[in-house]
C-alpha cells in the first residue's frame, strides 16, 4: 500500500547554485540614475554644462527581494522538483498485465486512468518486459502479450463504453494467454463497481501473477438513474449511486427533445442508503415534452434515462361535421374533446371547412391522432391519401352523429359494418330506457377502468352482427351492444365511438370517463415497440436509431449494433450487441437504458483476489513543478520590467493623440439617407365588386349554365327581393349569381341552386366547394323544380332534375333529412305557415333532421332550429312563383293558378330569410308569452 505523497528533484546538482545568491544580492542593488527632467530655458541650459560626477543610486529593498525570487524560481525549475515520482517496482518475473475497467463509470476521468495506464506501460518498457492489457467494456480481447509501443498504441485508440465492466470474458482472454507461463505483474485499473460475474476476483488470483496491484479512482462518485415513472403528482425518478458513508442531494433535470432543460427536482439520499427516490414536479404537459432524464454534472451513461414514445405529447387534429361550432360551443362535437385532450396533446384544426383541403392540410402537420366527429361521406380523392396515412401508423377516432348514422354502408374508414340509421328511445330498434355500460373486456386498454355507473346512452349507431364483432370490441353497453369498436390497418388503428361527442346522444362526453377513455385511446398511437390490441403479440426487431455513448450524450453514430428483439414477456437489456439508446425510427421509436430498474451499485469485493497492493489513481501519477516555477519566474521578469520603466518615468511620457478629421469621419459615417416612402399595393382585381355585395345582404343563386334556368332564378330572387324590401325591415341588395368554382360563397346567408338535368355537372371542386360552405353555416335551397308532372320521368319514377341531385348530393355530407316540422321554428319565424308552397304545392321542404320529439316529450310551441340546417330540399320551383319582369309582373303562373298560393310563395320565401338571418332567435320568442305568465306579468 502506498503511503503519503513524495517529493523529489529530478536533477539535485543544480540547487548547488543557491549559494551564488548572496552575489546575485550585490548586483541586483546596483541600478542606473533616474534621468533628470529639466525646462527648456536657454540659461538653465548654460547653468548645467558644467560637468558633474554622477553616482548610482541602491535599488529600493522590495525591487531586490522581486529579482532574488525569480533567482531562486529558475534555479529550483532548473532543479525540477517532482512530486510523486514513480519507483519502478514492477515484478520483473513476467509480463505487464493490464486490467482496465472502460465502462460507462470510467467516462468522467479516462483521461486519468489512461495516464495511469501509460506510466505502467513506461515502467515495463524501462524494465523490457513484455504488455498486455485487455478491456472489460469492449466486446473482443486480444490479451497477446507484446512491446510496449504496440500496448501504447492500443490505450491510444481505448474509449469507455456505455456498457457495464464484463470482467469474466476479459479475464478468459487473459487466462488463456499465459497458460504456460504467469504474468510478473497485474494492475486492475477498476471503476469500484461490483458486476454479476462476482467469480472473475477468484480468476485474477488463479493469474499466479507474482504482484496485484488494484488502481481505483478516489471518491467513488458513481451515479446512475434505474427507473422513471410518469405519475399523476409528477415525473417520479428513482436513482442509486456507489458511494453511501454521507448524505446527499442529486439535482436532477429534465430536458426535451431538444436537449434544452424545461424542469428540476432532487434524489435525497439518506446516509448508508444506495437507493432512492425524487420527483420532477411540473404540469403534465410539460411532462409529456420529456425526451430524457439527467443527473445534473454527471455526464455519464448511467446518469441519462431516456423516454420514448410512451411519454411523448401526441399531436391530435380534429375535424367536425358540424356548423355550430361558434354559436353555440356547447353544442359542438369538438367542445368536450378539446377539453378533454388539451391537457396533455398538441391539438390542432383546419384553417377551413372543406374537406378536401382541410384533411390534407392536416396530414401535413404530421399528426399522432385524427379525430373525426359526425362525419359520414368525405370527397373520393381523400379517401387514398387518409388510408395510406392509417397503414403508415396514423390513429383515426370516429364519433358517430346523424351524418355518420346516414353514411353509406360501406365506408372503409369505420371498424365494423354498420347498420343504416341510428337506435334511439321510441324507435324500432330501441330500448325501455337509456343503457348504462357493462364492464370492460380484459383485452381493451379501459381494462382497469371502474365502470361507471352514471353513464347512460339513449343512442348510438349499431354494428352489424360479425364472427369478430367481439373481438374488436373495446367497450359494450349492459345490453351487449358496441360502444367503442377498433380495427387495425396496416401499422394504424381506427376507433370508432357509436355515440355522438356530445351530449344528446349521451351524458358520456361530459364525464370524467371520457377524459380516460380519450387519453388511453390516444396513448396507443406510439408508433413502434409492442403491436397494438387485438392482434397476437409477435417479436419484433427495431433497428437502432439513436445510441447512448458513455459521456451520456446520444449519437446517431450505430457502429456494430444490432437491431433490438422485442420478445414477448422479456425485458431487454443492454449489452455490447444492442448498447442504451433509441431503437426504431424517427416516426417511433423504443427506449433502451444502461441499467434495469432494480439495479443497485455496490462496490467491488476484492477479498477473493488474494495479496493485493491498493493505490488511489491520484497516487498513481507524477507531476513535476518545473512549468509552474519557470511561469512564476517569467512573471517575476514582467513586473521587474514594468517596475523600471515607471521609476525611469517612461509611462509619463505617454500622450494621447487627438484629431479633429477623426470626429468629421465619424459624423460623415453617422449621416444617412431616409428611403422614400414605400406602400403595398394590395389591391386585386374584384375587389371593388366584393365591398359592394358586402354593404348588403344579397339573394345569391348558382348559375347553372342554362340560360332559361339563370334568368328564371335571377328573376324569382328579384321578385323575393322586391317582397322582403315592402313586407320587412330587411331591404336587400340586387340578386347576385355565383359561379361556385369561383367566386367567394361565405358572403351570402343562403343560395338557390336549381337543379336543371340539361346543364354540365359540376367538378368534384366545385361541390367541395359547397360542401365547406355548408359546413361554415351557410344553407343551400336546392330546387328541382319538378313537381308539376311525372312527365319526363325515368321508369323507376325518378325525374331527371331529381337524379341529378341525387349525383350532386353523393358527394356531400349531409346530415339525415326530414320535412319540416309543423312545430318547427320555419312555420313561424315571420308568418304562420304550414306547408311551402311555390310555383307548385305538393313537394315537402326537407331540412335537417332534429331530435326524435319522442325524445323530448314537451307542450313547446315551437321546436328550435339549433345551428340552422345547411341544407333544403323542394321541388316546388319557388323561383317560378317569385319572378316578375321589370315592370314587377309575375312572369310564370302559379299550378294550379292561385294568386294565394303565390302569396305564400313569397310567405315561405320570406320564412326561410327570417330563419337564416335569425336562428332560433325566433324561436326562442315565440316562448316569450309562456315565460312571461310563468312570472306572473
């Protein structure tokens, strides 16, 4: 064992200069007069001509001590003291045998061990003795011993690994290379940490090494962390660390993916105690912005958990059939799962309602998660691109509603087939009372959940009867009817909830359940690791993406590694073959860390290695004093040199140079000139068309092409115009015609479209154009205008005109249609009506339909039109019965001909602006006389 640090001089005969001292004292007090300052007059010129005898001044004492230490500071470095020199004590019975831990604890001082290493080497090369070493973090030995300029070479080209210390394969090498005869020496440069192979002491003595030396770095300061888990109080880390004899406090940190810190706590760990827990408190969508997990100031591979998908933020996009999203939030399909997802997702919207661009430009943001609720029918062409998105690991969640309940039957984007129409209360399909739900199967990711016993359901979309219906079912209701269904395609899954997200279909979207039920579904859209529900778990092998070198720093340099084998019911676990690190992709991707979570440092028992001599790593390096003695001399000659110069009065000398051209320089690069003035002209054309239909509320109708059909249309919206401008407030403007491809449709509360079988059918653009208008709150009156006659129809009874909208409307999504109401808000928004009668009389007005009123058994006079409906059907030809030429003569009669009938034309045109421009404004006034003799008034 090595004792105190020593002290010695590499070459002792200089110090025999330290007596010429009292010489150098003689002739350093020796130092040249001041020079004289004298003023110029001419006869203080002529006085000093005079010849003097001039003496040399003593130095002042401090200015000789300065110049004796820097004596001395040179003769001692010539001296070279050196601390801690090294006594070659090698056995000179045998090779040098190295040992050398390079696993993740080794990071912090490799250089120093290194050095250790190279001072050994030197020995045995002093002495001519043969070196070998080997690695225990590296995955291949050559223990051959050879020269030492190769053994050099070799500790050269070393690294620490991010691996634990495999002593019992590196001792195998050895012990095979001195077979036939022992090694003089083996130095176990170690990292004091205690591995599973606990028998590799017991091989280092059965070596028969003449002398074993053990080197371990002073302190053992070794962290590492083992475990995180992401609770609801806070990120929970547990760590465990080498040394125990004190207590201490580890700051911990949290970064991003970025690598930037965004939240701290601290592991307290009591005195004797190895393990221990702390907590990172920070909200939990900060938490979910955690990519990894650090001991601060331990740059070690250990001291770094990383964090994969499982705690990522998902970045969840959401889409909705509905157009009340504004007025009425509540309402809204997306209100509650906003508010149920906010906490913890990156939500995002569509900057519009059309579908065929709102769904791509979605997609392109790189979502987690989409989110539709109540749509039934997207464009064609979106179709593809959405299904490739699903096989690629994208995550669909489908709520159902009336447009979904109306959508064909053989929709590819839901889970299961389902039935036409939706089970209510009263229906043919139907229960005595609201279904609460049943428990949860053990193969669904609610397993866990309590069921909850307030939840009732009243309606729901219903699943055809499959062989795998069960199977894919995550959630039922009592009566064993789906509630959540789920279907994987490809690497994606689609979810599909059969009942509305919001409240009229259930009280499930404003319970807590949902917020679980939302967040588990959405958790399972990590691409990567295990496969998803439903299918049987099969082994997997990621690739490696990002690894964990030993300084704690990932690196997307993957070397030898080999892709990572996800096996069911085994924990992997790092080794040379798969080191820590991210395996998978960019896309998704499986953490891989150093240690499992119940690992524990101890330190190395070295009991079974028999005779040792222990040395502390400091101990084992020499470090001479000569560069800091010639420093301090060198300094010592500085402030010599700046000491005479000032008593010499050379520093007074010194006078500052000013120049006027240097001010005019600077006010000349000061001066600027100001750029004129500079305006966007963001005028376009049209613009001026667009103020004027702004001013004013106008009747728009779509131009069909047909020239009879437009001017009709014109005239009958001219004629309604005419009529609202005597009978109500509302004065419009002149009627506008629309070219849907074209022009802007947000500025007008409704259009006509007649539906003419004669003109061109419009482009798939253009009806998406419709579509998003709709779904932004605007209404659309289509009119086939053929009710008159069943002339012209096809055999099946369908009228050309009628077919036609047929084909229009297979490319929308509409909601379920019925005629309106006699207690609908239409029959009374400004005249009583019962029936909307237009050039013709015996076509219905079909609107959106609203709640089955025997779902809401009430004496109201008049049931609100919520949201208004987008979309109105007739065949009454109510252009035909508005049109007047210029003189305000109606220009076609009425079938029958009936001046009544035509005031109610114009009745009902009247009734449908009132609603659109009101809502169920009028409805709700309508109840006035009720509220008020409820209140006594």
């Amino acid at each position: 064992m090595i004792g105190a640090l020593s002290f010695a001089f590499a070459n002792p005969a200089m110090l025999a200069a330290l007596v010429a001292l009292p010489v150098i004292w003689w002739l350093l007090r020796m130092t040249p007069p001041r020079p004289a300052a004298e003023v110029f007059p001419p006869l203080r010129i002529l006085a000093s001509v005079i010849k003097r005898e001039e003496t040399p001044s003593k130095s002042p004492w401090w200015l000789t001590l300065i110049r004796m230490l820097m004596a001395t500071a040179v003769i001692l470095a010539i001296a070279n003291p050196v601390f801690n020199p090294r006594g070659n004590t090698l056995a000179s019975s045998g090779p040098l045998a190295l040992v050398i831990d390079n696993s993740w604890a080794t990071a912090p001082d490799w250089e120093r061990r290194v050095e250790a290493a190279s001072a050994l080497i030197d020995d045995a090369e002093a002495k001519d003795l043969a070196v070998t070493f080997v690695l225990t973090g590296d995955r291949q030995h050559d223990a051959t011993p050879g020269s030492a300029a190769a053994a050099r070479t070799r500790l050269a080209a070393a690294s620490p690994q991010p691996l634990p210390a495999d002593r019992g394969t590196a001792l195998a090498a050895l012990r095979a290379a001195f077979e036939d005869a022992p090694p003089g020496t083996i130095a176990f440069i170690t990292d004091g940490i205690e591995t599973a192979d606990a028998e590799a002491m017991q091989a280092l003595r059965e070596l028969g090494a003449a002398e074993i030396r053990v080197v371990e770095a002073d302190g053992g300061e070794a962290v590492a962390i083992t475990d995180t888990s992401n609770d609801s109080a806070g990120m929970s880390v547990t760590a465990t660390r080498l040394r125990t004899d004190e207590r201490r406090s580890l700051p911990i940190v949290a970064y991003d993916s970025r690598g930037l810190a965004i939240a701290d706590g601290t592991v307290d760990f009591a005195a004797g105690e190895g393990v221990a827990k702390g907590t990172i408190e920070a909200p939990f969508e900060l938490r979910n912005d955690f990519a990894r997990i650090g001991v601060e100031g331990a740059a070690t591979a250990g001291a770094m958990h990383l964090l994969d998908d499982g705690f990522r933020r998902r970045r969840v996009a959401l889409l909705s059939g509905e157009t009340r999203d504004q007025s009425q939030p509540l309402l809204s399909p997306l209100y509650y799962i906003k508010r149920a997802l906010a906490p913890y997702a990156d939500l995002v919207e569509p900057r519009g309602t059309d579908l065929a661009v709102a769904i791509p430009e979605l997609l392109e943001q790189h979502p987690s998660v989409l989110i539709m609720a109540d749509i039934g029918r997207l464009p064609e062409e979106i179709y593809p691109r959405l299904t490739k998105w699903i096989d690629n690991g994208g995550m669909l969640i489908r709520f159902a509603g009336p447009r979904l309940a109306a959508a064909p039957a053989d929709d590819p984007l839901v889970p299961v087939t389902l039935r036409q129409g939706e089970r209510a209360l009263g229906g043919a399909l139907s229960w005595s009372e609201p279904q609460p739900l049943a428990d949860y199967p053990a193969t669904s990711p609610f397993a866990g959940l309590p069921r909850p016993t307030d939840i009732l359901v009243k309606r729901q979309v219903l699943a055809e009867p499959t062989a795998d219906l069960v199977e894919r079912t995550w959630a039922s209701l009592a009566d064993g009817t789906p509630l959540v269904t789920t279907a994987a395609e490809g690497a994606g899954r689609i979810i599909l909830f059969h009942v509305s997200a919001e409240a009229t279909w259930s009280n499930l979207p404003i319970s807590g359940h949902f917020v679980e039920m939302l967040r588990r579904g959405v958790q399972l859209s990590r691409s990567g690791g295990v496969a998803g529900e439903g299918k049987a778990v099969k082994a997997q092998a990621l690739p490696p993406y990002r690894l964990l070198n030993a300084d704690g720093v990932l690196v997307a340099e993957t070397g030898n590694a080999r892709p990572l084998e996800i096996m069911p019911g085994r924990t992997p676990i790092a080794t040379p073959d798969n080191p820590p690190g991210l395996y998978g992709s960019e896309d998704g991707f499986t953490a891989l860390n150093l240690l499992p979570r119940d690992a524990e440092l101890k330190r190395i028992d070295m009991t079974a290695a028999g005779p040792y001599t222990f040395e502390r790593l400091a101990e084992a390096e020499s470090w001479s004093l000569k560069p800091a003695l010639m420093t301090l001399a060198a300094l010592l000659l500085l402030a010599d040199a700046a000491i005479v110069l000032f008593m010499g009065g050379a520093f007074s000398r010194i006078r500052l140079a000013r120049s006027a051209a240097a001010l005019v320089w600077l006010i000349a690069g000061a001066a600027f000139v100001l750029p004129p003035d500079a305006r966007a002209d963001d005028v376009r054309a049209g613009d001026d068309r667009i103020l004027e239909r702004l001013d004013t509320t106008h009747l728009a109708y779509v131009v069909t092409g047909e020239g009879d059909v437009d001017r009709l249309s014109e005239s009958g919206l001219q004629g309604l115009t005419n009529f609202l401008t005597y009978r109500t407030t509302l004065e419009p403007g002149t009627p506008v015609g629309l070219d849907i491809m074209r022009d802007e449709l947000s500025f007008y509360p409704i259009i006509y479209w007649p539906i003419s079988a004669n003109a061109p059918m419009p482009s798939p653009q253009a009806v998406s154009r419709i579509d998003a208008y709709m779904r932004a709150g605007g209404t659309v009156l289509f009119d086939t205008r053929d009710q008159f006659s069943s002339l012209g129809a096809s055999s099946n009874g369908t009228s050309p005109n009628t077919e036609r909208l047929q084909a229009i409307l297979a490319n929308l999504d509409i909601p379920p249609l019925e005629p309106v109401p006699t207690d609908h808000v239409l029959t009374k928004a400004f005249y009583l009506l019962t029936n909307f009668p237009g050039r013709y009389s015996g076509s219905p007005l079909w609107i959106e339909a609203q709640l089955d009123s025997r779902e809401e058994p009430s004496n109201r006079p008049a049931r609100p039109g919520d949201g208004v409906t987008p979309i109105m059907i007739t065949g009454n030809d109510f252009a035909g019965a508005w049109a007047v030429d210029p003189n305000g003569v109606p220009v076609l009669p009425t079938v029958p001909p009936d001046e009544m009938q035509r005031e109610h034309a114009y009745r009902s045109g009247v009734n449908i602006m009132m609603y659109m421009l009101t809502g169920n404004y009028k409805a709700d006034q309508v109840h006035v006389p009720a509220l008020l003799e409820r209140l006594g008034q």
